[in-house]
C-alpha cells in the first residue's frame, strides 16, 4: 500500500546550516532549529524566496528505552519514584 503523501504541517526550510524562519510580514530571519514546521506550499514559497532546501519531517514513535533517556535528559522525574 502506497503511503499517503500530507502536505500539511510537516515541512521546514534549511538555509546552508539555518533554518528559516517566516517573520510577520515579509521577514525572514535564520535559527539553529526549525521554529516550527509549515505546510508545504508555504515552505516551497519560502525556499524560493530564500534560495533554501525543503525538509519533510515524519512522525516517528519513540521507543520506551529512549523515551526514558530523553525524560532524563529534560530533568523529568519518574513520579513513581519522587
């Protein structure tokens, strides 16, 4: 079964080792990480205007191993254990 192609809310557009950033108006300003992510029309528009490559982003699911070191990493107790 062919996966369903969404074009909604996965996209970010990298500029060299930045990523952009659609200010109000007609801004654009550069960050270390995606701000948020944008629906694809949006980030096409946005790469052509910034001259930057479009990345799609896919939800992936953590595993209960790494869920836990990321819990770790964040500063987040176990309850069971406070």
């Amino acid at each position: 079964m062919e996966e369903e192609i969404k074009v909604n809310g996965n996209f970010a557009v990298k500029v060299g080792n930045m990523w952009a950033k659609q200010e109000y108006g007609d801004s654009v300003s550069l960050t270390d990480q995606p701000d948020k992510l944008m629906g694809f029309k949006k980030a096409y528009e946005l790469s052509k205007k910034v001259g930057g490559r479009i990345s799609m982003f896919k939800p992936q699911e953590i595993g209960e191993s790494e869920l836990n070191n990321l819990a770790l990493a964040a500063g987040i107790g176990n309850k069971e254990e406070e």
